[in-house]
C-alpha cells in the first residue's frame, strides 16, 4: 500500500485479509475462570470495567457493545434488543448482574458505554493496560465472547443455547466449541465407569 499510494509504483491491488490463514477450530481463547477476569476487571479503568462485564455477560462482539444504545436496553423484559450482521433483529437476556453495572452507568448521551458524557469509540489502549497491570497473560478482547460461549456450553452442553446467547445464524458456527461438548462427553463417561 505504500509502495502504491506514496511512491506510486505499480503495484496490484490485493485485500490484505485474503493472507490471513484460518486458526484451527479448536484453537479457542478464553479465560480459565472467573478469578482470572476479575483480576483482569480490579486491574481495568473505570470506564473499561462496564465494557468488560457486558461483554462477558452477553457474549457481544466488541463493536456491538461500544455502538450500543439506551433504547436498544429493554430494563422492562431484561434483554438487549440489536440487529444482526444478517439485519435480522436478534436479542440476548440481561442477567441481573448486567442489568445492575447498566443502571448504575450515566444516561447522559445516547450511548450506553461513554467517557466524560462522550461516546467510547476504541478501548484498545486500555484493554492493553489492563493486562500490564494484572499481570495476566494478553488476550484480545473477543476472547470475552468465547469465554461466554465456553462457560455456557460446558454448563449446559448444549449448542443451540450457545448459537441463540451469540447470535449465530447457523449452527455451523457454532461448532468451533464442540470439541468443549466431546471432553466433558469423555469424562462424563470415565466418571460413570470410575471403578472406586
């Protein structure tokens, strides 16, 4: 892009994220516990802390969070109302906790998530720090949604109520998490034939 647009070579055009290669299926980041996030959460800004919480909560997607608005926050049914990437409209339930940290946040703007009565456009640097600061190993922030979605599905072992909490329009997304499904299927198994 530089050789093209500063020194105007002849260069082919190319979408930079044709290069990327697909992570192995398996290969899901999460954080281990709730021990682990909430040192992450005492370790986080002010500001980030509401973000992190809704995040792990709802399973939403980083964007998502920080477009949403107040009117998209149903109090009265405890659910967050949004559209989907398939301008289906999709909803996701507002546990007490979440419906908690969103009440107590300021109605001072449009946007639920706000810095000095603005809205919050990136949380990047502080995600960074609040990792520098605890000590935890770095992941990034869509490591909150497959937390949700692990943490869900070793719960349930179902993986129609993890498509619905995430939003998936097809289950086949969905199944990057089986693999979770068959381990707790192999010691389910191996506790049933456990011999004392």
């Amino acid at each position: 892009s530089r050789a093209k647009n500063n020194w105007e070579c002849n260069t082919p055009d190319f979408k930079i994220l044709s290069f990327k290669q697909k992570e192995p299926k398996e290969n899901i980041k999460y954080f281990k516990d709730w021990q682990t996030v909430q040192t992450l959460i005492d370790s986080a800004a002010p500001h980030l802390k509401p973000i992190i919480l809704t995040a792990l909560y709802t399973g939403l997607r980083r964007g998502r969070i920080l477009s949403l608005t107040w009117d998209q926050v149903d109090f009265d049914n405890n659910i967050i109302v949004y559209m989907g990437k398939d301008g289906q409209p999709k909803s996701v339930p507002m546990v007490k906790p979440l419906r908690d940290v969103l009440i107590a946040l300021p109605h001072n703007n449009e946007y639920v998530f706000t810095y000095h009565g603005r809205r919050i456009y990136e949380i990047k640097t502080a995600w960074k720090l609040a990792f520098e600061k605890s000590g935890i190993p770095y992941l990034n922030f869509h490591a909150l949604r497959h937390t949700t979605a692990t943490w869900l599905l070793r719960q349930t072992g179902n993986l129609r109520v993890v498509q619905q909490v995430l939003g998936h329009t097809n289950i086949t997304t969905t199944t990057k998490y089986a693999h979770l499904v068959n381990t707790a299927a192999e010691n389910a198994m191996n506790d049933l034939f456990k011999k004392d």
